[in-house]
C-alpha cells in the first residue's frame, strides 16, 4: 500500500495545475448541486485539499 500511496503523490505533485483544475470542478459541481446554500464551506475544503497538493490554488 505505501507504494501505491509513494506513486500517487509523486502523480499529484508532477500535474499539480490539473488537479487543482479537476478540484475546482468538483467544487463548482457540489455547490450547484447544493443550490449554493453550502458555497463557502465547499469553497474552504476544496481550498484546503489543493493546500495539500502541492503548490495549491489558493487565489480564488
């Protein structure tokens, strides 16, 4: 399992700028799903998962 997680990372930090872009999607998704009663809170997860991926998308 370490290794797969090791390959994983290594993945998340080499298309760093792609998973932040698929992270704002999903964001974009759940929070019209929602019918943005949940925006902010959605907003500051997906902050705080491209915090932890890498250089993270923080200037939105």
């Amino acid at each position: 399992m370490g290794n797969f997680m090791n390959k994983a990372k290594e993945l998340v930090d080499k298309y760093d700028k792609q998973v932040d872009k698929g992270m704002d999607k999903a964001g974009d998704m759940a929070d019209k799903r929602t019918g943005g009663k949940h925006g902010e809170q959605i907003d500051k997860g997906v902050d705080m998962a491209q915090a932890r991926t890498g250089q993270g998308d923080q200037g939105r």
